[in-house]
C-alpha cells in the first residue's frame, strides 16, 4: 500500500480483527490521524481499545514478509 491508498481507508473499529499484520495509527471517524502514536497489529487478533470514544486504526506500515 502506498500513502496515498492508506488514506482513504475507512477506520477499523476497535476489537475488529485486523485485516493485516502491521502498523496502525489511530484516527478519527473521518479518517485524519490523531496523535502519532503507532499500535503494532497482528492479522486476525482484535485491535485494541482508541485513546477515546469515537476512533478506530488506519493501516500505515504493513509488515513485510519473506516467503
């Protein structure tokens, strides 16, 4: 993904399984980042809970695997 792609993702909420390995930053309903803290998410295991109500996560850095 590329800067421009990850921007207009719309936020996953809290608790939803992450769709991929990674970098996540919170962010609002609109999709702005807030902060610029940095969660690292495990595909399949729920994102954790936002700083406040009302946020979800934005993939930044997906991990990069070697097959």
């Amino acid at each position: 993904m590329t800067e421009g792609n990850i921007n207009m993702v719309k936020p996953y909420k809290p608790g939803t399984p992450a769709p991929l390995s990674g970098q996540y930053r919170p962010a609002g309903p609109r999709g702005g980042f807030i902060g610029s803290g940095e969660i690292t998410a495990i595909q399949g295991k729920p994102l954790p809970p936002t700083p406040r109500p009302g946020q979800g996560y934005v993939p930044v850095d997906p991990t990069k695997h070697k097959k």
